[in-house]
C-alpha cells in the first residue's frame, strides 16, 4: 500500500536510528547520509535492506548508490510502493 | 564372452573432522601500517571492519610454507601417519603458479606422497568446498584420510591505495584432517554458486592484460563491499539456515559459529540474521589476524579451540562465502 512522504520518512527515521542510534528526529528531508549523519556504507545498506522489507518495495544494489539523500531514499520508496 | 563385475569402492558410513591446524603470517601488521595510502586512520578501519591488525607472512615466506606448517600440526594432532592421507586438497586463490598445484608441492613436503594432490579455486568458501570432497572421498572409499588446507598469501595481491578490501587482508594457513567416523561428524553440504555477480569481488585486471602491459600494475584485489555486504549477509544467512536443517539441528544446538572472517560488521549482523544465541561462541579470528580467504574458516576453528578447549565434540556451523560468487556451508563435530 502507498504511503505519504511523511510516513515513510518517519518509518526510514526510525531505521536509521534502531542501525546507527542517530535520533529520529536528525533525519529530515534536505539531509545527506554520509555527509550529514555520518552514515557509512555497510550501515547505509543494513538500512535498506530493512526499508526494503518494511515497505514492501524492492531496492536494487546499483540503486543504492544513488540514494545520497534522505530525499532520494523517500522518494524512491514511495516511487516504487506506488 | 561374459563380462566380469567391476569393482566398486565403498569408504566409513561416517565422516569428522578429527584435527586442525595453523599458521599465521609471521609479522603483526597494525592499522597504523597502512592507513597512511588508503588516508584513512585506525578508527575508520576498526569502525567499518572490526580489524585491529592482520598477520602476513614476510617475503621469504610462501602460502606452501604456511600451508605446510598447518598440515603438520593438523598430522600430528590427528595422531596419523602422513603415509595414511589419501588426497591433499588445497583451497587457494595465492599458489604462486598456475600450475603445477600447490597440493602436490605440500603433500611432498609433508611426506604424505603419493596421495593425490590437487587445488581448488572457491575463494573464501575455499575450505568448505574442501569439507564437502573430503567427506564424500572417504565416504566413497577414494581415501581413507582426507588433508583439507585453506592457505593464502593474499598480502601479494594487496594494493597498499585500494579502499575497497586489501587493507582487510592477512596471510595464514588452517589445515584439518577429515577421516572415518562412529556417528556423523559432517552434516550435507549446502553448496552452490552465483555467477550473476561473478565482478562483485575478484582482480581488478586480468593477468594477461597486466603482463601485454608492462608499465601496468601487478593484478590486485578488490570489491564492490556494498553488493557483497548485503549477499554475505542476507543470502548467506538462508544458506546457513538450510544448512542447520539438513543437519537435523537448530542455531540453539551449536556450540561455536565460524562463518568466514570476512569483515566484523557482516559477522555481526549475519548473526543476527541468524539468531544465533548468546550461548553460542563466534569466531572473530579477523579482529587480528585479518581476512584470509581461504584459510578463514580452519584458521578460526583452531582459534575457538585454543580459547574454548571444551567446546571439543560439539557442534559447529561454518560457512564459505567469496568470489564467484561461491558459498558452502555445513555443521560439523569440533575436533
């Protein structure tokens, strides 16, 4: 089922924070991953394989390096639920 | 004119592990050693890939020579003449040479001559391929004592600026002796391969290219750890599962877990994955000694048994994952 950007952004906040302890509420749109939450790559795909099964949508590894923002991943996830 | 029968060979019902060996690289080499190409620092390796310092092997040191270390304390633990091993399998992605093998170099060396000898390419799951030829050799009668060495010098296929996994690597050698048995000592194999992914990790030129260009470097090498990370992980973890229930057990019947040592952070959350309980011993021989493809897995073995003498006889899940992609897994009775 299609979820609202805000939605998905509080279900990806609470990834971050159960894989990195980075508080949910650092995780705002306009945010970068790497550069802003200090996420490295091997937690970054621990997040998404999670996001992958909490919202039912499947992220191809090739993608994930485009995934650079809090943006791009909330976009993609309800791009690819909808 | 009446054709007579062949005769056919049958080998012991039951297979273990009997003894393991091991050999480390001789120099202790620190993240402080080599973050300096990679402008990195020890707090970045650590946090990414639990390593504080691998061992390699110096330069007058060959992955035979390690190779030929382990075998003999595995021979001499097993309490077997070298004259009663049947076949020497080496699991190697490091022999010097293309050819001739470095299992027929060893077995020489050991006096084990003239047991068949031969290598086998599976990378990282290297050793588990081993277990599962091992244990189908005696079963099948080819041999009576298998000598199953994992042995890399993987510090000759390092590149000093690559970030993607030669800071990871070690050298070392782990050898066991797998034999007959009263009761099952080695659960069926779950094996098989994904060559989809065949350039997710592996050299990053091939030899030819590198010898037609000289001024070129050596071939070295490295990794997609993103593509690797998520299928050493959550794929490997249904392969370990499966092999968990073709042995007729669960996680909470093992006594140690000895995935390959290839990076701390997929250890970690493979166990998970897993639920491996807090009962269980983990090996995390990579913390130090780094990751040593195929001498991973018998090199950690050795290690849980030095640390945990008591775990003797009891059940361990050890699972191969690496280039190929390739993977093998089994449960098998400690030494």
């Amino acid at each position: 089922m299609a979820q609202s950007k805000d939605e998905v952004l509080a279900g990806l906040a609470a990834l971050v924070n159960d894989e990195t302890g980075v508080p949910a509420e650092s995780v705002v749109f306009g945010k970068s991953f790497a550069d802003d939450l200090d996420i490295d790559s091997i937690s970054m795909m621990t997040i998404v394989v999670n996001a992958e099964e909490q919202f039912g949508v499947k992220i191809p590894d090739d993608k994930v390096s485009e995934l650079k923002t809090v943006d791009d991943a909330v976009n993609y996830i309800v791009s690819a639920q909808s | 004119m009446t054709q007579p029968n062949l005769h056919q060979a049958a080998g012991s019902p039951f297979t273990r592990i009997i003894a393991v060996g091991a050999a480390r690289g001789d120099l202790n080499v620190p993240n402080d050693d080599i973050v300096g190409p990679i402008e990195s620092s020890d707090e970045w390796i650590r946090q990414r890939t639990g390593v504080i310092s691998r061992t390699r092997a110096s330069a007058s040191v060959s992955a035979a020579d390690l190779a030929t270390s382990a075998a003999n304390e595995a021979i001499a633990t097993a309490k077997i003449s070298a004259s009663d091993i049947g076949a020497v399998i080496i699991a190697t992605i490091s022999n010097d040479v293309l050819t001739p093998s470095m299992a027929a170099l060893v077995a020489d060396r050991i006096g084990a001559t003239p047991a068949a000898a031969y290598d086998i390419s599976a990378a990282c799951a290297g050793f588990c391929y081993g277990i599962a030829q091992a244990d189908a050799l005696v079963r099948a009668g080819a041999a009576t004592y298998v000598l199953v060495i994992g042995a890399e010098k993987l510090s000759d296929y390092a590149k000093p600026t690559d970030r993607t996994i030669s800071f990871l690597l070690g050298d070392g050698a782990g050898a066991v002796i797998v034999g007959p048995a009263d009761s099952v000592g080695i659960s069926p194999t779950i094996w098989g391969s994904d060559g989809g992914k065949w350039d997710a990790v592996g050299m990053d030129r091939p030899t030819r290219e590198a010898f037609d260009d000289r001024d070129g470097e050596f071939p070295t090498l490295r990794q997609d750890g993103q593509t690797v990370f998520r299928w050493a992980v959550w794929e490997m973890a249904k392969v370990a599962q499966e092999a968990l229930e073709a042995a007729g057990i669960t996680a909470a019947d093992l006594a140690a877990f000895i995935p390959h040592q290839a990076n701390m952070r997929i250890i970690n959350e493979f166990a998970k994955q897993l639920n491996v309980p807090d009962s269980v011993v983990i090996a995390r021989d990579i913390e130090t000694t780094g990751n040593t493809s195929a001498a991973s897995v018998p090199l950690a073995m050795h290690r849980v048994l030095a640390e945990n003498p008591e775990l003797s006889g009891g059940y361990a899940l050890i699972i191969g994952f690496g280039a190929g992609l390739v993977y093998a897994a089994q449960i098998v009775r400690l030494p």
